[in-house]
C-alpha cells in the first residue's frame, strides 16, 4: 500500500469503512478554524459588553446602548453555534462527544439544518436591531423605510429558503437509550 493511501484504523460514526488520514488531517483543521472563530466572536461580544458597562457606570446609557446588546446577544448566539458545529464534526469524525440529546448529530445534513436554525434566530435579530435602529433613522433626513422593506422581504426569502432545506432529506433520531454506532479502533 502507497504511503499516501495509508487508512487509519478509526471510523467514521456512520460507516464501518475506515477514514483516510488526509481528511481526517481535513476535519480538524477545519475544527481549529471554528474554534477560533468562536473565541473571536465571543472576545468580540466580551467587548462590546464591557463598552456598554462602561456607558451605564458613567449614566450614559440610552438607546444606542440597547442596540449594543441586541447585537452583543446576537455576537453569543453566533459564536455558540460556531462551537456546536464544531463540536458535531468532530462527533460525526472523529470521536464520540457527550452531547444532550438535542445535540446529538447522526449525519451531516442533521448538522447543516441545526445550523440553519441558528441563521434563521441570528436574522431575525439582525433584523430586529435594524426595526429598532428606525427610531433613530426617522430623526434623520435621509430615511428610506424601502430598505427596511427590502431587507425583511429579503430575511423572508432566505429564512423560507432555510426552513425547506431543514425539511429536506431525511432526519432521524436515534433512540436515547441506544449509543451512536461510533466504532473507535
């Protein structure tokens, strides 16, 4: 046997076939890079939560501050679905992870539409602080609440776009009682 054809004698949690090591090195780079992006996400969120203290120490809170936390909220949101992602391909890879049963992933597409969900929640508070940041846009004198129309029809496009995919192809859940099939060699 070749030594770039060398397989590695773990499995894949959903086949007995063995994974080559290149994807194996694949996965886990990829697995690296989310949780970087993670740590960033949350180190920004961190900050934009230590701005707004600093804004209600010095009494200076008003309603941009309350678009700072809509934002910071939606900063948490995405950085935990970055983590479950990462946390499903390596449960789906390369070693079985103790997750809760909502968690608990038995293929790709059941990752994919879990991450979905959370784009669809991540939008819809994006799209929130845009509604709530229109208090400000009517002081000015450029407003134009078509873009505000135009953003929500365009929110409803993807997020029904979404909700197909997530019903799409087949989910299944496996029994609580029952482990995944992971096979560690």
């Amino acid at each position: 046997m070749a030594p770039s054809a060398q397989w590695i004698s773990t499995t894949s949690t959903n086949s007995s076939e063995p994974m080559p090591r290149f994807f194996r090195i694949g996965i886990f780079t990829g697995v690296v890079g989310l949780i970087l992006a993670t740590v960033l996400v949350f180190s920004l969120a961190a900050l934009r939560m230590v701005n707004v203290a600093q804004d209600l120490l010095k009494g200076q809170a008003g309603f941009a501050e309350e678009l700072e936390m809509i934002g910071t909220v939606d900063l948490l949101l995405l950085g935990i679905g970055i983590l479950i992602i990462a946390a499903g391909m390596i449960s789906l890879t390369m070693r079985n992870i103790p997750m809760p049963r909502g968690l608990r992933f038995h293929d790709l597409h059941q990752l994919k539409s879990t991450f979905s969900s959370f784009l669809i929640l991540i939008m819809a508070i994006l799209y929130l602080e845009s509604m709530a940041s229109l208090k400000q846009l009517e002081m000015s004198a450029n407003t134009q609440p078509e873009a505000l129309l135009y953003g929500g029809l365009g929110f409803l496009a993807v997020t029904i776009g979404l909700v197909i995919f997530q019903r799409s192809g087949t989910h299944h859940r496996a029994d609580p009682k029952v482990p995944a099939p992971h096979i560690q060699g």
